[in-house]
C-alpha cells in the first residue's frame, strides 16, 4: 500500500478534527526540518525564520553542538528527578548562570521547565521572603498562561478572556512608552497610585517586569526607569522581578538585557533560548531571597531535566565560541538600519523602529499617526511575507507590531534576503 502524500492541508486537517480550535497556530505550515535561520516544510518549501520559536532559537535550529550534547547525555540517562536522585549537569549550569547575573551579592539558582512556571516561582520565593502578598506587573505585559501567569499579564484578549478569576492582590501599573505619550513619571506615578488607592507598599512582595516587553510590543524599559523601581524598592523592602523570558540569553546583546540597566533586580526569571528549544527555566536571585521557601516547597517532575541540562550547557558553549553576544549587536544594527531606511520610504504606515540588541520590532499605524494602530496591515503584511518565504511574528496590545527574532547564528545573506522580503511584503500589503 503506497502511503498518502502529506502536504499542509492535509496535515492541518488532522490538526482541526483532533486538537481544540484555542489552540492557535500562525500559519498553516507544518515543518520537517530546520536548520540555523532556515526551515522547510512538508511539502519542501523553505522559508526564513524571523521568529525563532517566539525567541527560542537563538543558537539556530538543529546546532550540531546542541545535538551532540544531548546525544551523550541520551547515553548516560535521560530523566531521575532532580529532587529524588542528582546529577552534576543541573548544579554546573546553575553555577554558570549564577556567574552572569549582575549584582555584587551572593546569589543560588534553581530550575524549572517553563517560563510560565519560572515566573511563578519567582513570586513564590519572593512571597516566602517577604511575608507579604501584593504584586504590581505592568500594562502590557505578558508573563505567561497558568492562572497566576494570567493575572499578571496586563493583555486580556486572547491570554485572560473567559479564564477569570484570577489570583488576588495583583496590581497593574502603567509601563513607559515614548511613542504613545507615557513617559518614566507617568509610569512611577502610576505605582505610586496603586500605593495611594490600592494596596500599600508594606504589603506588597514584588514588582515584576519585562526589560523588553515581549507581547506587549517590543517596547523597551529605560535604564532611568529600571534604576527609579530598584530605589523604590530598597524603600519598601520590595522584592525586583525582571522577567527576561524572552529578552534573555544574548537576544538583547547581552546575555540578559537588565546588565544595560545600571542597577541589579533581586531575581531573573530565564526560559525559551536559555536551553535552545529544549524546556528549561531557571529562577536566579538573592540568596537571602532564594533560601526562603521551606524545604520541599519549590521543585518539579520533570524541572533541570537532564537533557535540557545537557543542551544549555553546550547554548553557554556556542555563545562563547561563537562570539553570539557581538553577533546578536551587529544583527540588531543592521536590521534597525534597513528597517529605518523602510520607514523613509514608507512614513505614513511606519510609526516606529525600536529595539534592544537583535530584538527588533516595526510597528504600523494609519496616516502616519502612531495613536492609530494598523492592525489589519500587520496581519496582511505577516500573510505576504509567509507567500515569499518569509515567517514572522506578530503582538502588541492592539496587534500592529511585527517582532524580528531571527536565529543569532542567521548569515548576513540570509537576513538580508529576509529583509527584501518583508519589505517587499509590506510594499504588497500597503497596495492590497
């Protein structure tokens, strides 16, 4: 018997009569293989990969330093439970990621299998440390998908509607945004307001936000803001979350993005890129802070999986061999550049280029006026790109923003050949 021919359609039509319609899919693409910024379908189409896994893939796809080590470790065992019998990898990767943390003070680190689970145990340990309840996260924000992930996330559609309730003594503060007229006061002042008519500071655990917020649109924290929180939170003996899920790992230009803050948070929250595509998470602080949850209270079945172990250990290798960091800046500087000179020669739908390092976002508006979102355009562009071979990322709060995210190990023919072909799409989505 001659087995079927399978092709995108027939495979997403499989997808649809077994899986539930909230599951959302991009594109309807289904992959068989990748390799460093390229990807080819079922059927052999290739395509750019300007998302990288929602920030996942920032040593490439299929690193053959990433599969070896995980080809050892595969010889030697796969999975024990940290919690129940150790092993050396879980301890020497959170020796290394301890040592690039910033913040003179001693600091311990532990693991967990995702960024949603990251965060939440971020908020444990800094409830546990301060023996208070209170959170403030930000507008905009995006800090995962489980109930506590939902209630700091400041975007309802599609993340919260219909998931309520939600956790209590959650509260959201405005986050700094040049473009749309909220400036680093507007922002404390806000803070300052949830002091005044919400919950007061002497109850509140911590403040917890994106350096770079990741769904919310790729808008960047200024330093003077980053360093005005971490004042305020010597103040009130508040813990300081950054939560660098997305923005960690070199995708900034440093290997997490608050080293560009001037002032240290108490805790980092890491995922995604952290272990090249396999699930990984560490939650990386204070020891004072870390130490506080009594024995048993943090851990999981599968957290500091052997495997993911393995194959971080080898994303800290190739970053140094492969000098990543410079990379991830030249990358960002040539991808602003030409993203500039686009918006010279398309200024009414351009509202902005921004972003830190080689995360890099283009955000489209109507009539040249920011505070029109165009997000009917973005879908379009997103839909022409895909035509030429091309994947991208959408977000934002009003979904008009196109997120770059593109492998750091990306040549610079294929990222400029990535970059005629969103400009080419946005020339086609501009004239549909």
């Amino acid at each position: 018997m001659l087995t079927p021919t399978k092709t995108n359609a027939s495979l997403m039509a499989r997808r649809r009569a077994a899986l539930p319609s909230g599951l959302g899919q991009g594109f309807e693409i289904f992959i068989e293989r990748a390799l460093g910024a390229e990807i080819w379908d079922v059927q052999g189409q290739r395509y750019i990969d300007f998302a990288g896994g929602i920030a996942v893939m920032n040593t490439g796809h299929s690193h053959p330093a990433l599969l070896a080590a995980m080809q050892r470790q595969m010889e030697r065992h796969t999975h024990t439970c940290f919690q129940v019998l150790a092993y050396e990898s879980y301890v020497e990767l959170a020796e290394k990621l301890i040592a690039k943390m910033p913040g003179d003070f001693y600091k311990k680190c532990f693991f967990m299998s995702t960024g949603a689970e990251a965060v939440e145990n971020a908020i444990k340990v800094a409830r546990a440390y301060t023996k208070r309840a209170g959170v403030i996260a930000f507008g905009g924000g995006f800090h995962g998908r489980t109930l506590m992930g939902m209630a700091l996330t400041g975007k309802v559609v599609p993340y919260k509607a219909g998931f309520g309730p939600f956790p209590a003594e959650i509260y959201h503060a405005r986050y700094p945004n040049q473009l749309h007229g909220v400036s680093v006061q507007d922002a404390l002042d806000s803070i300052q307001a949830i002091f005044k008519n919400d919950i007061e500071p002497a109850r509140v655990a911590a403040i917890i936000l994106e350096p770079v917020q990741g769904e919310g649109g790729f808008y960047v924290a200024p330093p003077e803001f980053a360093q005005a929180l971490r004042k305020l939170c010597d103040e009130h003996g508040i813990v300081l979350i950054a939560d660098e899920v997305q923005t960690g790992a070199g995708r900034t230009g440093t290997w997490l993005a608050c080293e560009q803050w001037g002032v240290s948070p108490d805790v980092i929250t890491m995922a995604k890129s952290v272990a090249g595509g396999m699930p990984l998470s560490a939650i990386i602080g204070r020891a004072e802070i870390m130490d506080a949850p009594a024995l048993g209270g943090l851990g999981g079945t599968y957290a500091g999986n052997p495997m993911a172990c393995a194959s971080a250990l080898a994303v800290l290798d190739v970053f140094e061999q492969e000098k990543l960091l410079v990379r991830s800046q030249a990358i960002g500087q040539r991808m602003r550049a030409y993203l500039q000179g686009l918006q010279q020669k398309l200024p009414g739908c351009i509202a902005d280029v921004r972003g830190l390092g080689a995360m890099v976002a283009l955000e489209l508006c109507k009539h040249s006026d920011p505070h029109q979102p165009d997000a009917d355009l973005t879908k379009r562009l997103a839909t022409e790109a895909q035509k030429r071979g091309l994947i991208i990322l959408t977000c934002g709060v009003y979904a008009n923003v196109v997120r770059i995210l593109v492998p750091l190990v990306v040549s610079d023919a294929v990222l400029d050949e990535g970059l005629t072909i969103l400009a080419e799409a946005l020339h086609a989505a501009v004239a549909a």
